[in-house]
C-alpha cells in the first residue's frame, strides 16, 4: 500500500494507482497525474484555426510512455504534393504514405508498428490492399499483428483507412 493512500489501490502500467471515492468520483493520486503529463500530441501539418471545423478534429496521433497511438488515416494528401487518388491501389499506397509519415512525426517508424487495424470499404479490395501493405511491412519478423474487415462507410469517401499502434 503507498504511503499515504486510504483508498483503493490498482495497478496501471509502471505506476501504483491510489485512488478514493470522493461525492461518485474518484481522486487519484500524484502518479496518474504524472502519467497524464507524459502525453505528447502529434498535430495535423493542416491544423489551424482557418481551418477549425473543415473536419480535421483530432490529432494525427497521441504519444504515452514511448507509444504511439496513430489516428485512421486515409486517402488525403497530408503535406500537399502529389495527385489525387483515382484507383483502389493509388488509394491504398497513399493511405500508407500517410500512415508512414504520421509515425515518422510521432518519433517512430514502420518496422517499430506493432499493431494496425485496416477498414476497407469494399472487402474485394483486399488482395490489392495486402499487395501494398506489403510493400511497407516487407520483413515478416517485423511485420505488426492486423486486423482488417470491411465497414459500410467511411469518412470524407474513402475506400481505405488505417489506424496503428507503435513503439517509439
């Protein structure tokens, strides 16, 4: 028990959680508050207030305790270069550009991803989407562990999104 805790106590990464009920909610103590402190956000190149409600309201990603937390990316040129996609495959290619680059600003890189999760629009993409995700995830030893399924929908018509986890 931490010195000092007259509540509950719980286990939470590398650090000892006292928390007490006070009116419903829980206070917890110093260690949480310094965990909460170790957040480092990853902005949108495309962030500012011009643009505030243009949909881009969330962060590229969210780095904890040396993982980041990568946001879906899709099909939108992040920096500005290059064309628009007109094919599945250009599609997907650009999607994992926009992964690549987003885990380079968190600190990190592709062989350092230990989990993404792929939403296909259309589920016959697939062959075609594992062709080019391939091509970023070439060692098997490296290779994340993934999940990928197909959803109705997503944002701003996309065919193809990603989301990742990785170490930095």
């Amino acid at each position: 028990r931490a010195q000092g805790c007259g509540g509950a106590m719980a286990w939470r990464g590398q650090a000892w959680i006292c928390g007490a009920a006070v009116g419903g909610a829980v206070v917890l103590s110093l260690a949480l508050r310094r965990f909460l402190r170790r957040k480092q956000v990853v902005l949108d190149p495309r962030n500012d207030p011009a643009k505030a409600g243009a949909g881009f309201v969330y962060n590229k990603a969210v780095v904890v305790d040396g993982i980041a937390h990568v946001s879906g990316q899709v099909a939108v040129q992040l920096l500005g270069n290059g064309k628009p996609a007109t094919t599945a495959e250009q599609e997907i290619e650009q999607v994992m550009e926009n992964l690549q680059t987003v885990v380079a600003m968190a600190g990190s890189s592709m062989d350092k991803v230990i989990k993404t999760t792929c939403y296909l629009k259309d589920i016959s993409d697939y062959n075609a989407f594992n062709e080019v995700y391939l091509k970023y995830f070439p060692d098997k030893a490296t290779r994340p562990a993934r999940v990928c399924f197909a959803v109705g929908d997503l944002p701003l018509g996309a065919k193809v999104e990603v989301e990742c986890t990785a170490m930095v």
